[in-house]
C-alpha cells in the first residue's frame, strides 16, 4: 500500500508547456506509428517535486496505473498518440518512465501544448495526457501580385521543394521560405523594394488560411554599369564581357531575357557575371586581379503607384595588378598517363601570357580522356605560384585520378511500355567493362535519338554497386512519351477535293521499337491506301527490315492554267539495313510500282491567266502505264540528339537511285541525292539548325531519248524537280517553284538546290519560336545551278509538341521576299512536322 505521504505527493502531477510553438509542419498521421516530424520542437518545463524512489523506480510496492487516456484531441486519432506512450494500464507507476513518454509525446510535433494529469483512484493511477492540437493549414493564396501569377508562383515553390502545401500542420518557418522565393521571383523581374506579408488566419477550431499578400513594388532596371580601379581593359569591354547584367537598351537586347535587372544569383551565382570577370583577367594574363562587390545605388525613375520606377547604377570595384607571363608549368600526380602526351592539350608555353582558358578546355580534354578509361571521379586543378618580381607565373596541374571503376548493373525505370531490350541494344556499356563516361554519353544521345521517350538532359542515376567496391550501378531513368497516332477525320484541299481519312501510326508498336503505319484515305479526288511495318533490330541484330504496301489515285480536274488528268500509283518497297557503326547505317531498298496516266485533256479548262505558268503533264510524255523497278543504297550519319527538338548534332545522308537497266521496267533513270543537316546549339534557349539538299536526276536508255517533234525526253513531270512547300519553301505552294520556259510552260527541272536555315528559340515547356530562311529552286537541263535564281521565303514559326500526338504542330508566318509574280508577297500557314 502507497505511504500516505507518498500518495499526498503524487496525487496531482501537471506538466504544461506554452502555447506558442514554432516546429515544423507535418502530415495528419494514420493510426499507428507516424512519421517523426522534421523539426525539434519547444522544450518542455522541467518536471515538479519527484515522488519517492518506490514510485520513481516503479518497483513493486508502486501503484499500479489504472488507466492511460489522451483528452481534448479532435483530429489525431487516439491510438497514434498513444503510440509514443510506453506506460500501459496494468504496469506499475513509474514516473521517469512516463517523463520519457511526455518527451517522446510533444518530440512528435502534432500538438501545440500538451498537459499531463496523473489522478489516484480505487484501481490506481488514473494517467491523461490533455493536448491541443496544431492548427492545419487549409487554404494557401498569394494577393496583390501583377508580375506574378499564383500558377508562376506555385511552380516555383513546387521545383524548389517550399510549397505549403494544404492539410499540413502550419509552419511560419516554412512560410517564410515561401515569402523569400517571392521576393526572389519579384527581384528577378526587377522588383528588388517588393515586399511580402504572411496573413495568417485562424478558420474553425483547427484550420489556418495563410495568405501572401504582395506589394512588387517599383520596378527596377539597371541604368548603367561603372567601374573603377580599372586601366589596362576600359569600362566598354569589361561590360561586353558580362552576360547576364547589361544596362538597360534596345540593341544590346537586355530586355531579352531580363538582362537589365541585378540579382545576387546574376552577379555571384553559377556562371554569374563575377566569374566572367575574373575569369576574362585571368585569360590575359592578370592573376592576381580581384573583382569586388559592386556598389548599387537607386534614383527615382519616375512614376507612381504601380507604374513608379526606379534607375540602379553598379559600381564595380576592380584591382588588375600586373599581367603575368608562364614560367614553369609542371605535373602532380599524373600515373595514368604519360607527361609528354597530356602536355599538349594544355597549349601553354614558358614565355607567353597566361591564359586561364586553355587550362579548362585542357581539364576538359584531359577529364575526358580520363573517364574513356574508367576514372570516373578524376579531378584536376592549377595551382598559380605568381613572381611578382619577375612577373611570371609558374604552374603545377595537380591530378586527383582516384581508382579505376567498372560497370555493375546497367538498370531501366520509367519505361513501362518499352522493353528493357530495346533500350539496352542503344546503350554502348556491358556490365562488367570499364566505367566509359564517353560511352554513357553516347548512349544517352542514342536513347534521345530513338524519340520514344522525353529527352533526358541530365545524366543517369550512378550509385556505388553492391557486386564490388570498384563497380558503379546505372540506372536510365526514362520518361515514356505516346508514340501512338490515331487520326480520324476529313477536310477539304485544293488539290485533294473532299476527302476522310483514317490512320494509326507507332513508332514503337508494342514496345518493341517497331515502327508500323497504316492508313486510309478516300474522296471526291483522292484515294490511298497504305500499310508499312519496320523492324530496327532483326534477329535481336542491328539489323534493319521494313516493307510498304500501297495504292494511290489522285485526280486532277481540268482548270484555268491546269490541264487535267488522273495519276494511280500501285506498289511496294522493301528496306534492309545494316549499321556500320554507332552512327552510321547503311541501307539498301527495292521498290517496284505501276503509275498509270489517264484522261489527259486536250485543252485548258476556263479563263488561262497570262501572269500564271502552265501545268501540261502531256507536255512530257503520252498517257499509259509506266512500271518503275529501283534500286536505292544510301548512307546515313546521324548524331541528331532528338528528332522532334534538336539542338545539336549532325546528319548527312547519300543516297543514288537507279531504275530500269538490268532492274527492267519502261523508265530508265539515275538519281543521286546529298543532305547535310547541322545543329548548333547557342545558348541553354537556343540553337541554330542548317541544311543543305542538291539532287538530280539523269535518264538513260529509252527514257533519255529526244523526241524529234518536241525535242524533250520522256522522263514523266511527276519525277521531275518542283520545289515549295512547308517542308523545302515556306511562304509557297508545293510544287510551284521551278524553271519557267519562254512559252509559260512550268517544267519542273532536272535538278534541285535547296538551302534552310533555322533559328530555335526555347520559349517553356513543349513551345518553340523558330526564326527561319529558305532558299531554293529547280533547273532545267544545260542550266548550272545559280543562286541568283533561288526563291526565298523568310518569317517566324511557333511550334507546339502535342502531348498525346507528340509531333510538331507549326504555325507559321512568312515573308517571300524573291518570288515568282504569280506566288504571295506573304502567307500564314499551319502544318504538322518540321521542315528538316
């Protein structure tokens, strides 16, 4: 039985804690064991007057505790709070036993005070644990904003992980790190006075509204940029060397990409306009030049209320010291390789002025060289031992090669539709081999290259394996795009008349890689049919097989300038081919197909206009049947990083077509083909995209004979050169570029010369702006190829990548700035694809 003193002085034990509390915010946990909460939260009080040892040891001449219940909770499940709690009804009293279970209790982060009542009664200790709970945020706005919209602010938060997210327990530290990206937004866009209110609100007995309220401010724009201390390089070049801070203008194009504002990340962040500084005195030679922190100052600009403006001018303090020229140059640490072969990517000779860029470009070299042999962890660095008596500089190119790695398991996530072997056939590493950052960079572009997935700009998950201590897992993570297309519709075309259409197209059909089509399409003028399947991997070999069926009727009506006529085309093509290497293929294909010409009229239909040539397919040959047998090799070097996206790379592609001969046949024709198409990024947005295309065609045998009467050959007007179009010429029709002969005739020509030229501008996400020129024209046989003769076509697109489509949709605006009388000054187009 409990001492009566004792019992007097454990009767009533009250622990309470102040309310305010600032831990962090946490999910309403299940029932059973919650999460623990990211923050340590308030200390409790210390406890009150202990009880004897008996009770304090909880020995058996203890109380037993009766009961152990949680009061006051109104969210937070019973049974979750009562699993930090070790003391059960029936275990002797022990009052350290139940401080730890206080401590562990409040340590959990759910309450916002917490009391505990201990009571004796008939049965024992009567233990109750009275809480609060914390108040759970359960609406989150942002007020006041113009610059900002909440989906701006949102994304942000989301890519920066300091959402607050809604059902969370409140949290003001949390809340102000929302308030700091604000004003970090709002400085970006040159609102560096913004100012941020956190309006925190209770609603009911247990929810909080947390509203941002927003003031951006004046804007601010950098009016211009000083520097002092500076003699050797004037203010005008040290400017030109700063990329993301120029003084506000139109030709400088600082608006472009909000250069005119200053943020510290601008100044000091990754590639900030500090490191340009000191890194363009190194590159000439200034070793121990310092930059310092610049001295801004803000004028009133004008304005007021929300239009108010303000002018910042930067002071940049500069100390140059003297130009250094290389003395020494010497190597630590280098085993791998050997002196005499690494000097030479480094380009520096005793005597010249020090140049800091040919170190980097030679660690950049040398990393490579490196990582193509296993060393994935090497690291490099100079060490600059400056003489400022002699005005050298000696330099020691410290090696930090570390071990020799190997690949463990090459491993795919993300790709729920897509084989595992259809990845790992374009990824250039085994298990086992030696870890080659080369190769994984190849791999990575091919895996682009095969378009199934969105690109992937970072490289792969790299862990430490668990097959050894010297091997590294990989792991690709890809994200799978839709590369299924089916489409149901119908229109109407100038040239096609009304018509429905039906197709279904993969590019990756069953996830297996293959591409397979087929296709319907019928009306007034028009009528095709086709089905293709291609196999990239034949025999699980990179061996490549394909074959198309198809059957095409088009009918063109008798119109003014137009003489009409039916065209059926009937015929298959088979493909093989073989990759040589990683990015080259070889291919070869066969194709044979009967085109019939009918109903030609014998004269021009309506009113002929003078000013527009005439179309007469009769002008090349009589009406009939005509089998083509062909044969095409072609080769094919591919670097293009995404087919749809580009940005770098490079493609160039021969092809040489030969028909008739020895193939049979009523057409006799040689037709070689060269493209060249290169990508060349500029900025991270950014990137310029060329092509180059000459093709021509050289009947032989039967076909190349001269017709006494209209002293032409017979190669048909279908196979020969006619240019326009989204895919060659933009701001025109296809087909109506091309030699005009003295009668008015439209020839089409027996060569072709066609130039593109593209300028891509990442704007967000899937949109693309492209600046483009296109050049281009046909001629006839005898003309050599003038460019003076070319058609061009300039102006803008907008290309938007269709999530479920995943092709271009373009629209497109261009300008025909050398064109034929009868094609448009300008037109505004859509189409679907891209041009190269």
């Amino acid at each position: 039985m409990t001492p009566p003193l004792a019992a007097i002085l454990v009767a009533v034990l009250a622990l309470a804690v102040p309310a305010a509390r600032g831990a962090s915010a946490q999910e309403a946990p299940p029932p059973g064991p919650p999460a623990t909460p990211p923050g340590p939260p308030q200390a409790p009080p210390a406890q009150e007057a202990a009880p004897p040892a008996a009770e304090e040891a909880g020995s058996e001449d203890a109380a037993p505790v009766a009961r152990v219940e949680v009061a006051n909770n109104q969210y937070i499940p019973r049974e979750t709070l009562l699993f930090y709690v070790s003391t059960k009804a029936g275990d002797r009293y022990d009052e350290r036993r139940l401080r730890d279970d206080f401590r562990r209790l409040w340590d959990a982060g759910f309450l916002e005070d917490l009391v505990l009542d201990v009571q004796n009664s008939p049965q024992g200790k009567v233990v109750t644990f009275r809480v609060q709970e914390r108040k759970r945020v359960q609406i989150v706005d942002y007020r006041g904003s113009k610059d900002l919209t909440t989906t701006n602010i949102e994304d942000e938060l989301k890519k920066r992980e300091a959402t607050l997210r809604v059902d969370t327990f409140y949290d003001v530290a949390k809340a102000r790190r929302v308030e700091a990206v604000i004003k970090e937004m709002l400085a970006e866009k040159g609102r560096p006075f913004a100012t941020v209110k956190i309006d925190a609100k209770p609603i009911g007995a247990a929810g909080q509204q947390v509203s941002f309220v927003i003031d951006d401010g004046p804007k601010a724009k950098v009016k211009k940029i000083d520097f002092t201390g500076n003699r050797a390089f004037s203010d005008g070049a040290l400017k030109k060397t700063m990329k993301k801070i120029k003084p506000a203008g139109f030709w400088n194009l600082s608006w472009l990409g909000g250069k005119s504002t200053y943020t510290e990340d601008k100044w000091s962040g990754h590639e900030g306009d500090l490191s340009r500084l000191q890194d363009f005195y190194l590159n000439h030679g200034y070793v121990t030049a310092t930059v310092g922190e610049p001295k801004i100052t803000y004028v009133d600009g004008g304005g007021k209320g929300k239009k108010a403006k303000k002018w910042a001018t930067l002071e940049i303090p500069v100390s140059e010291g003297d130009q250094y020229r290389v003395g020494d140059v010497k190597f630590d640490g280098l085993t791998v390789f050997k002196e005499e072969g690494i000097r030479p990517l480094f380009k520096l000779h005793t005597g010249e002025i020090y140049n800091e860029s040919r170190l980097k470009k030679g660690f950049d070299k040398l990393r490579d060289a490196y990582g193509a042999q296993g060393y994935f962890q090497f690291t490099g660095y100079p060490k600059r031992t400056p003489d400022p008596k002699r005005k050298v500089v000696d330099v020691t190119l410290t090696m930090d090669e570390d071990k020799r790695y190997y690949v463990g398991r090459i491993l795919f996530t993300g790709n729920d539709t897509t084989r595992d072997k259809v990845i790992r056939r374009e990824v250039y590493m085994n298990e086992g081999d030696v870890f080659n950052t080369e190769a994984l960079k190849l791999s990575i572009r091919r895996i682009n290259q095969l378009g199934y997935f969105k690109p992937m700009e970072g490289p792969p998950s790299i862990a430490p394996s668990s097959l050894g201590e010297e091997k590294l897992d990989v792991t690709f993570k890809v994200d799978e795009q839709n590369r299924n297309q089916f489409t149901f519709g119908g229109g109407v075309s100038g040239l096609e008349g009304t018509f429905l259409n039906a197709s279904f197209s993969t590019a990756n059909f069953l996830g297996l890689g293959e591409t397979f089509q087929i296709s319907a399409q019928t009306g007034a003028r028009t009528k095709n049919y086709q089905i293709a399947i291609t196999e990239p991997y034949l025999f699980d070999r990179p061996i490549t097989a394909g074959i198309d069926l198809f059957k095409q009727k088009l009918i063109i009506p008798t119109l003014s300038n137009l003489v009409g006529y039916t065209q059926e085309s009937t015929g298959a093509s088979f493909v093989f081919g073989l990759r040589l290497k990683r990015f080259n293929q070889l291919f070869t294909s066969y194709s044979y197909r009967i085109v019939n010409i009918a109903g030609l009229s014998a004269a021009l239909g309506g009113i002929i206009d003078p000013t527009s040539p005439t179309f007469d397919p009769f002008f090349f040959g009589e009406e009939g049947k005509r089998k083509e047998s062909t044969f095409t090799p072609s080769f094919v070097h591919n670097t293009v990083d995404n087919p749809w996206t580009p940005r770098s790379g490079l493609k160039y592609t021969f092809t040489t077509q030969f028909a008739g001969g020895p193939l049979k046949g009523t057409l006799d024709y040689l037709r070689p083909e060269v493209e060249v198409i290169l990508y060349i990024p500029h900025t991270k947005r950014t990137a310029l995209g060329l092509r180059g295309n000459v093709a021509m065609i050289r009947p032989y045998a039967n076909t190349a004979k001269v017709d006494p009467a209209t002293g032409r050959n017979t190669l048909p007007i279908y196979q020969r050169y006619f240019l326009g179009g989204e895919t060659e010429i933009r701001g025109v029709n296809i087909r109506t570029v091309g030699p005009i002969d003295s009668e008015n005739h439209l020839m089409g020509g027996n060569k072709k010369a066609l130039f593109n030229a593209e300028y891509y501008i990442d704007i967000m996400g899937p949109l693309r702006a492209v600046l483009f020129f296109d050049a281009g024209q046909a001629f006839l046989e005898g003309e050599k190829i003038d460019i003076k003769k070319f058609r061009t076509s300039t102006g803008i697109e907008m290309r938007f990548i269709m999530p479920v489509l995943n092709v271009p949709f373009r629209l497109i605006y261009a300008f025909n700035p050398n064109r034929d009388s009868f094609q448009p000054k300008s037109a505004f187009k859509f189409a679907v694809g891209t041009t190269f």
